[in-house]
C-alpha cells in the first residue's frame, strides 16, 4: 500500500510541476505581484489538485468495489500484464507479486 501511494504521490508531482495554465498563473501572479503571492497561488493550485485527485481515486475505488465484473475485468488484466512482464524478464520490478502468484 505504501508502495502504491509512493507513486501516486510522485506522479501528481511529476505532473503538478509540468508547464500548464496552472504554471502560467502561478509565474503570472509572481512577475505581477511577489514572490509571497505566487507561493499562496502555489499553494491553492496544489491544494485544488489534491483535492481532486483524491475524490477520483475514491470514486474508482467504490466502482470498482461496487461492480464484480469490473473487479474481475481488472484482476485479469493486471494478472495479463504480469505475465508479460515474467517472460520478458523484468520480475524483479513487480514488487506487488506475492509469491503464490509466483507458483503458478
């Protein structure tokens, strides 16, 4: 689960710090104002993100929890791509495999 949140957490960053209108709005309020206005505008852009990240992940969590077949659909996709990732040798970068998962 740590693991998980880890990336999550790292690909928002990844993508909050692309260039975008968020971007030109921060740089904006910075030029026209200071520095202090554009670290608040930062900060409410970053909040906003988070906020809406969070209830997208909810939202596909109950979907996925609420819906069998999507569940399965998912499982045996996830289970497909690793598959091919054991025969194209990369095991070692599938650090949520357990290892009856391994047996089979």
């Amino acid at each position: 689960m740590t693991e998980k949140l880890v990336l999550v957490v790292t690909v928002t960053a990844l993508c909050m710090i692309s260039p975008g209108p968020d971007m030109l709005l921060v740089m904006r309020n910075t030029l026209v104002r200071d520095r202090h206005y554009g670290a608040l505008t930062a900060l409410g852009v970053l909040t906003g993100n988070l906020i809406h990240i969070g209830y997208c992940v909810v939202g596909i969590a109950v979907l996925v929890s609420r819906n069998p077949v999507l569940f399965q659909v998912l499982r045996v996709r996830r289970r497909n791509l690793s598959d091919l990732s054991r025969h194209s040798g990369f095991e070692e970068c599938e650090p949520w495999r357990r290892s009856t998962d391994l047996q089979r």
